[in-house]
C-alpha cells in the first residue's frame, strides 16, 4: 500500500488515463442513485478534465427528474469552491486548472447532493482528491449533502491514507455500479 499521497496520485492518474483511453465505458446512473433523488434537490455536478470519470448520465437523470443542477466554480487553488446553477447544455466559460463552469454571474447555489470527481477511491468510502482540497472545504460547508464520488473501477485501491481534514463519501459511482452506505 502507498502511504504518500502525492506517489499515490501518481500511480491512480496514470491508471486512469490509460482506462480512459481504452474504454467506451459511461458511467450510467444506477437505481439507487435515482431512487434516492428528489425533484426541487439541486444536484452539483462537474464537468471532466481529462480522463476523469463523466457524470453526465448522472447529471442527466437528476434533471430529468426535476432537479435543479449546478456547477463547481473556482477562482484559483486557495480560494473555497462555490456552487453556481447551471442547466445542462448551457454554454461554459474556461476556467483555472482546464475547468469549464458557469459565468460568474450565476447565482450561487447550496447543493443537496455533490457529484465529486476522484482520483482514487477505497471501500470505505475515502477519497483522494487532486490535492487542493476544495472539496473537503465543500464538504464542510455543505455538511447535509449527499457526497457522491463519479470515478473509474480502476481507481479503487485497499485503503486511501486520510488525513484529519479529509471527509468521506456516503457513496462512489463507477461504471461498475454505486457501492454505498445506506444511511445518510
């Protein structure tokens, strides 16, 4: 197991860019995820950089069933993200780190569940993120949210060293299906 979270990284991107490169596989909403979705709820999703996992499936049965949608906006690496609304297809400005997100001028939203992109993922549901901690703040502020994790199969590992600021997700996402815990 790596205990160096920066090796670690290393080890996961590579995984996953090569099983982005070679699959055709979606990442296609499972029952469970439906199930638990509620019109009115606002779904924050995210647009992939490079071979991260598309949760546009995802995105696309919340708003099917009636859910308000918004997207991760970043100023740079310190600043806290902001969840700004977002209607699918809508068109996209760039933004810092190869991100697309919404216009500044968007209203500002308080998500009910956050779609969060990984780079690698354990069993017990951690999550090792890119490294600038913007969604453990997220996670923080938006305590109530269903923290969801959209990654590839490829991208679990035995365990994830945590740090004391990193939180946990209630379920991950991948093209295998959604394992989770079934309470909140």
């Amino acid at each position: 197991m790596i205990l160096d979270k920066p090796a670690l990284r290393a080890k996961l991107r590579a995984a996953r860019d090569r099983f982005g490169s070679e699959s055709s596989s979606a990442i296609l909403a499972p029952g469970a995820f439906v199930e638990r979705l509620r019109p009115g709820a606002i779904v924050a999703t995210y647009c992939p950089v490079g071979s991260e996992a598309d949760p546009t499936q995802l995105a696309a049965a919340a708003a099917a069933l009636g859910c308000p949608l918004a997207l991760p906006f970043v100023v740079d690496r310190a600043a806290p993200i902001r969840f700004l609304a977002w209607v699918l297809g809508q068109p996209l400005v760039a933004g810092p780190f190869s991100l697309r997100q919404p216009d500044a001028s968007s209203p500002e939203v308080a998500p009910d569940v956050i779609l969060t992109p990984l780079v690698g993922f354990d069993r017990r549901l951690n999550r090792l993120g890119q490294g600038a901690g913007h969604y453990d703040r997220a996670f923080a502020r938006y305590e109530a949210a269903w923290r969801v994790g959209v990654a590839w199969s490829v991208q679990e590992v035995p365990a994830i060293p945590a740090d004391i600021w990193d939180v946990p997700l209630h379920a991950i996402i991948t093209e295998e299906g959604m394992l989770w815990h079934t309470e909140k």
